[in-house]
C-alpha cells in the first residue's frame, strides 16, 4: 500500500456532487498490499465496502466515482480506439491493395470486440436510464418537503429562520441532483454521437477490400446522415483498473482532443466547501 492510499485513512467522503456520503475508516488489501475495498462508515446506513478505484483523493476529502461513470468512459475509450483501428486498416489496405489478405486475418478480431462493445454499450444506456429516472424521483421528493415547509411557515407552525433553513439544504441538493442529471444526459449524447459515427464512417465503403474490413460495421442499421458536428474524442482515463496502487484521476475529454479541467476544478471547489 502507497502512502498516498493510507492518508486517505479518516477522511470525510463526498460524491461529484458535493453530497456527503460517510468517513473511510480502514481498507481490505491483497497478499501483496494493493487495496481492494475502501471501508466507508455511512452512519445509519451502515459500513460500505467502496472499490478502490471508485475515490480519489481531492485535499481534504475523498471524492466518490459513481460506478456508472467508470463504466461509460470505458466504453468511450475502447470503442473509440476500436473504430480508430478499423480506419486506419481500412487505409492500410487502400494505399496497398497486397494488405487485403493480411487485413481479413484481423478484421475478425475487431469483429467481435464490436459486439462485445454493443452489449456493454446497451447494458450502459439501460443504467444511465434507470439512474435519470431515480434522481427525478429524488427531485419530487426534494420539491415536496420544500413545498411542505413553505405551508407550514404559512400557517405559522415553523418560523421564517427554520424555513429558510430547510429552502437553503433543498436548493443544495437540488443543485447537486440536477448536476448530476446534466452529466448523465452529456454522457448519453457522447454515447449515441459515437454510434452515428460508426455509421457515418461504413456507410460508403470501397468495394470488396474495403467491405473485408468493415463487414461487420457494415450491417449496421443505416440511420438519416446527421448534420457536420465536431468529432467526439474518446480518449478518456477511466482509473485504477490495471493497478489498485494508484490513484484514479477520471479525466473528461472535449471535441478539441484537449483535457477539460471541469471535473478537477469543480472537485477541487467541493473538497474546499
């Protein structure tokens, strides 16, 4: 275990969103020292064994990656890459016709590392969707007691100090659920741009050499050609999943191919909050 990975030992935890979640008290580590769970002390909800890769330290607290997240840049990350090869095989095989038989050999490789990624691209879309509709329940939920305590400072069963008090805490959760909302939909789009991409790129491929390679992506359903958008870059670090002695740094990437301090500079707001 790094020294870095024991200082985390005491820290209070939060999510993305700046929610408290609970304290981290102690680690479960493999024979040979690497963390595997991170014990997390939740108050009445219990004690949670959080995989390592899932926090970050960020200062004075520990930031909590919601799995899903991890899951889609994955996703990204692999399929991007994935369709960067098949490209560049198709142009090998364009600048040199005596490519083809080569190509074929590993065109089924790619093959079925698109299929694999389709069902994990499906299986994302349906946790993204189960997610959106659990935080609209939490904002119905939310707005409810606003509106309750707005009635009962109304009629004068609670003061204006302890209606303040509650209209304060609501809009901080609020601000955090729909912050996280954001984030899902921005991932669904990034998502499905990915998939028009892989449809806009086999749409139009060159005869039998071409097809050789991209037989597969050319089965995919055709859809109406979308207007010009920038690509999307996938390049995206999507933590500690080789190695359970480092630290995870999830990192967003923009249409320009450049990192986006969003997430560091937003995270370091929350850590000093």
């Amino acid at each position: 275990m790094s020294k870095e990975d024991v200082e985390f030992i005491g820290k209070q935890v939060k999510d993305m969103y700046g929610t408290y979640i609970g304290k981290v008290i102690g680690t479960i580590t493999d024979i040979d020292g690497s963390v595997q769970t991170v014990g997390v002390d939740c108050g009445s909800e219990g004690l949670k064994q959080v995989p390592f890769e899932q926090l970050v330290v960020q200062g004075q607290f520990v930031i909590f990656i919601p799995r899903w997240r991890l899951d889609a840049q994955r996703l990204l990350r692999e399929k991007g890459l994935t369709l960067r090869r098949i490209r560049a095989l198709i142009d090998i095989v364009s600048e040199n016709d005596d490519m083809k038989e080569d190509a074929e050999l590993i065109h089924e490789k790619y093959k079925m590392k698109l299929l694999t990624l389709d069902e994990t691209e499906k299986q994302i879309k349906e946790k993204l969707g189960h997610r959106l509709a659990d935080l609209d329940s939490q904002l119905k939920s939310i707005r409810m007691l606003r509106f309750d305590a707005k009635l009962q400072n109304k009629s004068s069963e609670i003061s204006d100090a302890k209606y303040e008090s509650v209209k304060t805490h609501t809009v901080e959760i609020i601000e955090h659920i729909e912050h996280e909302k954001a984030e899902i939909v921005n991932i669904q789009r990034r998502i499905n741009d990915l998939s028009v991409d892989t449809v806009e790129r086999t749409e139009s491929p060159k005869q039998d050499v071409h097809s050789a390679a991209v037989s597969y992506l050319g089965k995919a359903e055709t859809s109406p050609s979308p207007q010009p958008k920038t690509p999307i870059s996938t390049e995206m670090v999507v933590g500690n999943t080789n190695s359970q002695t480092s630290t995870p740094k999830p990192v967003a990437i923009g249409a320009d191919g450049e990192e986006e301090p969003q997430d560091s500079d937003w995270l370091k707001r929350i850590s000093s909050s």
